[in-house]
C-alpha cells in the first residue's frame, strides 16, 4: 500500500507548480519546501529499494563477476560479453522458450478457471457461497513454499497419496519434464485462482441486472450472454489480470526451485528465474546471471507497457 | 460501469506495485532456498533447520559464555556433529574465556554453497564454518577464509589426514582444516540377509547376486530395494566407474577433460543401471535425504551409505531405535575377491571466515575443535577423526569397522577450485536420474562431460 501512495504523492507537487505558474506574484512562485520533504521518505525507499539493484544489476552484467570478485577483488568491465555469451548459449533460449509455454499454459488456465469460479460464486446460495470463499481465501493465503511442500508430498514417487489414490505406486511425477510441468501448473494455478476469482467476482456484481433480463428477453443464450455482456463489460479487469497474471508467472521461481530438489532433471526442468538463480549464486558466475535477470526485467517491462497501453487506449474510447 | 473502471484501476495500482515489488520479489526468492532446503535434507536435522540456536531436541540454545569479551559466531552442518559435542567444546573455550560468547547455528548440507557465499561476503559473517572437502577449494581460492598456515603446527599439524589437508589447502596456503572424513560403506538388513541365506558379498558379482535375491525375497513389499539407488545419490554411483578404471574428469594439459563416456566409466555406469533396474526400489529421481525412513519401512535390503548414517536410522524422533540389532555394514567389494571398491571419501574442512571479527578468539575455538579430547569423540561414534593418531580408536558397530576398511581403499572428485560450481548445477544427479530412467548411458555421460568441461575450465 505503500507503493500506491506514493504514485498520489508524486501527482501532487506538479499540479500545485502548475497553479504557481499561473500566479500572479512571482514571490509566490519560489518553490515551497513543504511538498518535496513529503516526497523525500518514499523516493528515498523506492531509490534504496528498486533503484539501487537495478543499477547493481546493469552494472553486474557488463563486468566480469565471480566468487573472487564477491570476495573483494577487482572487477573488469568486459561491456557486452556476458549478454552475447547467454544469446549464443542454446540452454538460454531453451529455458527462454519453456518459461513463455509454461507462462502462457498458466495464465490461460488462471483466468479461465477464475471466471468460471467467478461466475460460480454469482450463482451460489449464501452459505455456500461463504464457504467457498472462505475456501478460496485459505488457498490464497498460504505461502508458496509451504504450498508446494505439501503439494510435492501428495505427488511423492513412494509415500504420496496421488499415487496410492490413482493405485500407481512408484509412478516418478517429476522425472518426466511433462509431468513435472503439470504438478508444477497445479500448484501455480491454484494459487493464482482465488484472486481472479475474487476480483471478478466484484466486477460480476455490477452488471446491471436489468440488462442481462433484457438480453435474455430478446431471445439471447446463456453463452451469448456471456460473450456479449459480460466478457466487454469486464474487459478491463480481464486484461489487468492477465498482464497480472504474466508477470506473475513469468517470474516463477519457488514452485520450480522446490519441486527439483524433491525430483526431476534440473537441466530439462529450468525456467528463467530459476536459470538466473542458478547460474548467478549456484556456479557464482554473477555476471552472466545479472544479464539473464536483464533480459528477464526488459521483457516483463515491455508486458507491462503493452497492457498499460492497451489500457489507457480502452478508457479513451 | 464505473465502478468497474474504479475495480480496474485499483488493480492498476496493484500491477505498478507488483511491478515495483520486483526488489521484495527477488530478495524472498533468494531467501528462498534457506527453508526450501528444509524438505530435502534429513529429518534428524530437520528440527534445526533454521539457523538459529536451538537444538535437535533440547529447547535450550547452545551458547556459551558472557559476551563482553566479544562473539563468536560457530556454523557446523547436518548431523554429523552431535549437540553434546559441541556443548563440550564451547564448555572447554569458556573455561579459558569466560567473556566470550560463543553462539552455535547448525546448518544443512542441502545449499549450503549457496549459502556460504552470501553468508561469508556479508558483514553479518559466521566466524567459523564447515565445509564440505568437496566445496573447500572454491572458498579457498575466493578468499573468503583466513589464512591459517602460521597456525598449522598448532592445529593438529603432521597429525592431520592427509587428503583433508589437501582439500584445505590452495596455492601452498593452509586454509581449511580437516575435521573428520568418512568413507561410504554399504548397510544392509542381518535379518533379511539371513532369511535368505545370503553371505556377505565379495565381490560386485555376489553383490548384484544378493540385491537381485533380496528383491525377489521379499516381492511382496512395496517399493522393496535389493540395493537401494535414488537416482541423485552421486556417490553411489561413483564406485562402479572408479572400480572399473573410469573417472569424472582428468587434467589434460592445462584444462580439464570430461572421462564419463570413456568406455571403462560407461561400463561403470551401465552396471549402475543395472543395479538400479534389476534391484532398486527407491524414486529414480529422489535424492538419500529419506533413505532412513525407508530403511526403517522395511523397504531396503541394502544401501550406500556414510558411516553415520546407522545414526540416524535409529534416531529417536523420526527414526526407528528398535532396527538397531539389524543393521551391518561392510565395504563395498571390488572385482575379485579380497578387494574393494574405491570408496568416496567424503569429509569436512572447518575454516575462518575472512570477515570474522575475532579472528584470534575463533583460532582458539578451532584448536579445541581440533582437539585430540574433541576428536576422540568421532572415534568414539565410528566417525574418522582429523587425526591419524586416532584412526586406531574407532571402535563401535560394524559401520565403524566397515569404515575403516573402505577409507584404504577411497577416492575424491577433481580437485579444482570450479568443482564447488559443478555440484551446484546438479551435473552428476542429472546425468544419473536420465540413466536411472533407462536412458543411453554414453550419451548421458556426453552431455555431463561438456557441462563439466565447461564449467572446470571457467
């Protein structure tokens, strides 16, 4: 939340230099303290907080940045070399490629599976609907680690109850990369659900009734009520959550990091968080880790200002 | 409608933040593998799994001394080290300094590269630490640790074992030092093997002849292991290439090559997947952080082993006391009979962080760990000690013996200061979980020869 305030706060001194331009007195124009001691806490939190590791990470991936470098000695400047290195490397675009699928196969799954629990919730009595609320909350709530932990427990090869449940006993779930993906989309989805469920759910709530009556009155479906009404109406919330969602599960890193300990093949199983981490603290080569956080950052940028756009452009019209 | 816009903006809101949070995101996820180590390491460790004072059972911290006289700051890994002998050697560090407050943290097996290297750039640095014989070097040639070769003589000096002296030591400086090693040896079940009347194997052949009648004996429990071989367990695995003349990687000229798919370690590994195929029950990708649970399931007839482990087989929360009569040991046999197999000599290095702020007070502390009264206590337990003076004092269970005899016979991964990097990829288990699963034994061993090269040779 303090994030949020922040974006108001940096609102408030342009507009208020706006009115002093427009003064009269030029004594009125001097500059008033008051507004950019307010701004100085949250700059300065945002500045230590984001700006100073994201130029820590520019400057890692133009250096040359191993263990010996982490322990003090002098880092060389090799400029490019660590990103030319990671874009000839096939692994990299290999994991590049797995990280898009496995996001692109989660999200569709999150916001498909959300409006249906959306729209389940619409219709629900209220004691049901309480349940499955508090149900969705609980998921919702619960840590990633501890999540997956339980999750790895239940698909364990010897001991979990998937397996004794489908009476496929030594059935490996993480060896095969497939089935591995598929726990893995498990766990990511249902932790993903809840809020989309919640917040369409809210968006659900504000189409107005009489014009569902209305449509149904002409003659028109469920399904083309549907598609007609309620998937324009909730257009924006839609593409907010899926932008959401993509940078979320782009940057997936415990629910992979957890399941290869407990199985699987790491080289097939990486993803690119998980390729960052284990290049940069795993084989301590920081440098070319830095440069795949790099590219990781610039094609989250680029969704985020994709969608932001696509936004703005939907509040225009 | 416009209270969807609101709904939309707020969500707006929610994605600059989450787009902001990117740092908090990050920072968790490398905080991340601390706990996540919690689920693969050993149970016996388990209820010390966060590095803070408290012990496997007993709720009182283990902490020494006053504090005014400065902190010391003591990290020692998994279960080697039981509680009381750490609370005997902080005891006989405050009896010379009462002012010093000496704090021990366990810490896991299971990351613990990942962990030092953050933990030991940190101004927040533990003073002393253990290492791994295997990820020493890297740390060495780092220069993460002090120098100790000034202090060599008093640490136990011509008295410490060799090999672990050569592990703590880079560039003809003494950095690490030895703390105790141990050779893996096989359990096995005396009971099983006598209901099937099975003697102890001599040599590989009798032993797959003893894993193969042990599955077929005892079919009718599920998930039973003749020899049990998780597919990540490496060191198991590193016998059957070394017996049969192969190795992971030799120098060759300046760089280093890749061997695994020379034809006598594809033999090797081909004869580990037929033990894995023919005689194993255990996850084909699992790792042997639950191979006492299924020791104590009576789902294994034998297993590789260190010589702790019988330890924590019968460890009294998540272990079974009772199994204690059932447990042998014997070296791993070799080709012919009266021989063994090179054994992997695992082992540890205690070292001083060269951050410490104490660094003469943690000498002290590392000359008392060192001790012969301190070490007497691993030969006590079956473990080796770091001094060859006591390697005749080993006593105890079968383990112990089994131990000494396969510590003849062992051998160590390529030493370069890279290796640490190259366990931390999971070169080994990725190449033995494809093979486990029936994969081409030469082109797996290809795959993790490139992967190794490139990685040694940096």
């Amino acid at each position: 939340m303090a994030q949020s305030s922040t974006l108001e706060m940096e609102n408030s001194p342009s507009m208020e230099r706006t009115e002093h331009v427009d003064g009269i007195t030029p004594r009125r124009r001097r500059v008033q303290p008051l507004p950019y001691l307010l701004l100085v806490p949250a700059t300065a939190a945002l500045v230590l907080m984001l700006g100073y590791p994201i130029v820590r990470l520019l400057t890692l991936s133009l250096q040359e940045f191993g263990l010996k470098q982490q322990f003090g000695a002098a880092a060389d400047w090799v400029g490019l070399r660590n990103f030319r290195e990671i874009l000839h490397d096939p692994e990299f675009w290999a994991v590049l490629r797995r990280t898009i699928a496995f996001c692109a196969v989660n999200v569709v799954l999150t916001i498909s599976l959300g409006m249906a629990v959306a729209l389940l919730l619409q219709r629900l009595g209220k004691g049901m609907r309480l349940m499955t609320m508090i149900g969705l909350m609980l998921a919702w709530s619960m840590p990633a680690l501890t999540s997956t932990v339980i999750w790895q427990w239940i698909f364990d090869t010897q001991y979990g109850i998937a397996n004794w449940v489908l009476g496929r006993q030594g059935q490996s779930w993480l060896s095969n990369p497939l089935t591995f993906y598929f726990v893995a989309t498990i766990i990511v989805v249902w932790m993903g659900i809840p809020f989309v469920a919640f917040t369409l759910y809210a968006g659900l709530t504000q189409i107005p009734e009489e014009r569902m009556e209305a449509a149904a009155i002409d003659g028109a479906g469920a399904w083309q009520r549907f598609r007609d009404i309620v998937v324009p109406a909730l257009k924006p919330i839609l593409l907010i959550l899926t932008s959401l969602s993509v940078l979320w599960d782009f940057r997936v890193f415990t629910q992979v990091y957890v399941l290869q300990r407990a199985g699987g093949i790491t080289r097939d199983t990486n993803v690119l968080g998980v390729y960052a981490y284990r290049i940069s603290i795993g084989a301590n080569q920081f440098d070319k880790g830095a440069a795949v956080a790099i590219v990781m950052v610039g094609i989250t940028l680029l969704v985020t200002v994709f969608y932001l756009r696509s936004m703005t452009r939907q509040e225009e019209l | 409608m416009r209270i969807i816009r609101v709904a939309a903006g707020l969500a707006a809101l929610t994605m600059a933040m989450a787009a902001c949070g990117d740092d908090s995101k990050s920072s968790s996820a490398t905080n991340a593998p601390a706990p996540a180590a919690t689920t693969a390491a050993p149970a016996a460790t388990d209820a010390a799994a966060t590095p803070t004072t408290v012990a496997d059972t007993t709720p009182a911290p283990i902490v020494g001394g006053t504090g005014e006289g400065g902190e010391l700051r003591l990290w020692l890994n998994g279960g080697d080290t039981p509680d009381d002998f750490v609370k005997f050697a902080i005891g006989e560090f405050n009896k010379t300094h009462p002012d010093v407050k000496v704090t021990f943290e366990r810490q896991q097996w299971t990351g613990i590269v990942e962990k030092l290297t953050t933990a030991l750039s940190s101004s927040d640095s533990p003073d002393i630490i253990e290492l791994g014989n295997t990820q020493a070097q890297a740390f060495e040639a780092a220069g993460a640790l002090e120098d100790l070769t000034a202090q060599k003589a008093a640490l136990g000096g011509d008295d410490l074992l060799q090999s672990l002296v050569e592990a703590g030591t880079y560039n003809g400086k003494f950095y690490g030092v030895p703390y105790y090693a141990g050779a893996r040896v096989v359990l096995y079940r005396k009971d099983l093997f006598e209901k099937s009347g099975i003697a102890i194997p001599t040599t590989i052949d009798e032993l797959m002849a003893a894993a193969t009648k042990l599955k077929a004996d005892n079919a009718s429990t599920p998930n039973f292991s003749g020899m049990y071989l998780p597919g990540k367990n490496w060191f198991a695995a590193l016998p059957f290439i070394w017996v049969n003349g192969g190795d992971i990687a030799v120098q060759d000229g300046g760089s280093w090559k890749g061997v695994l798919d020379s034809d006598q370690a594809v033999q090797g590994l081909t004869e580990y997947q037929k033990f894995v195929e023919q005689t194993s029950g255990a996850p084909k990708d699992g790792d042997d952080s639950k191979d006492y649970l299924a020791f104590c399931n009576g789902e294994v007839g034998m297993m590789p082993a260190p010589g702790w482990k019988p330890g924590q087989i019968i460890n009294k929360d998540d272990g079974c006391p009772a199994m204690e009569a059932n447990i042998g040991a014997f070296a791993m046999p070799g080709l012919t009979t009266g021989t063994t197999s090179p054994a992997f000599l695992g082992g540890s290095n205690l070292a001083v962080s060269a951050k410490s702020k104490n660094p003469e007070l943690a000498n002290e502390l590392l000359k008392i760990l060192v001790s012969k009264d301190y070490q007497k206590q691993f030969a006590d337990q079956g473990t080796v000690p770091a001094l060859k003076s006591l390697l005749g004092d080993i006593t105890g269970s079968d383990a112990a013996t089994a131990q000494a005899k396969a510590a003849q016979n062992s051998r160590f991964v390529p030493s370069s200061e890279n290796w640490a990097a190259v366990e931390a990829s999971n070169i080994l288990p990725d190449m033995l979980v494809a093979i486990s699963g029936g994969a081409d034994v030469k082109t797996e061993a290809a795959k993790a020869d490139a992967a190794i090269e490139q990685i040694l040779n940096g």
